[in-house]
C-alpha cells in the first residue's frame, strides 16, 4: 500500500516489478546446483551479483525506474542461488542430532523475524518512509 497509495506507482508497474523479482528467485535456485557442481560451494556462495542491488532504491520513473527494473532480478537471482547453496551447506554440515536446532535458528533468523522488528521499530520512530 506504501508503493501505491503513498509514493504513486502504479499497481501494474508495481505488479511487474515484484513479478521480475519472482523469475529471477527461480532461475537463482534453478542454476545453484550447476553452479556448485562447476565450481564447488566455497567459490559459489561468495559470487555476487549483488551491486546491482544498489541501484533498486533508484526505483523512480523513467529511466531509473527500468534500471532498477533490470537490476531487481539479477538481486533477485542471487538470492535464490545463496538460499539454495547457504541451506544445502548448512546440512552437509550438521550432523543429524542438531539439524532441528539448526533449521529453526536459520528459520527465525533469515525469514525476517529481526529485521521486521527492527523495521517496525524505526518506523513507529520516525516515518514510513524511511523503511519501505
């Protein structure tokens, strides 16, 4: 509702944006395992596709807005590579007694339990705005 009603983007453009996003979550998690396979785990994790994250706060209209259309999925792509590869590790890792403990901790840290509260925090602080 922020998007739309408060900073005036359309629903289509919004709706195509985070649609953009959803493809390159799926072609992340599709070339993980390829990507492991060719270069092993340890140089696959750290590769980054993440500057182009830098330019999706440029979100505007016009020209910035198909640059930060552009750099969503690569950001995007890269976060369903590190998910796949970063969970996949994590269990090849624990042994079997503490897969439980792990998965919960990961789940609470990483689904955005911190980071929510974190947000709602400093928007109730000062103002919608600055936690979009």
């Amino acid at each position: 509702m922020l998007f739309v009603r408060e900073l005036g983007v359309s629903p289509a453009s919004l709706g195509l944006f985070w649609a953009a996003g959803g493809v390159g979550l799926l072609l992340g998690a599709r070339l993980a395992r390829p990507l492991t396979g060719r270069l092993g785990y340890g140089r696959a994790l750290p590769l980054s596709l993440t500057p182009a994250a830098l330019l999706v706060p440029l979100r505007d209209r016009g020209p910035w807005l198909w640059l930060a259309g552009a750099a969503w999925p690569l950001t995007m792509m890269k976060i369903g590579s590190d998910n796949v590869l970063g969970a996949s590790l994590r269990q090849h890792l624990t042994p079997d007694s503490l897969m439980g403990r792990m998965n919960a901790t990961f789940r609470f840290t990483l689904t955005g339990a911190l980071g929510s509260a974190t947000s709602g925090l400093l928007a109730e602080l000062t103002t919608l705005h600055t936690t979009p």
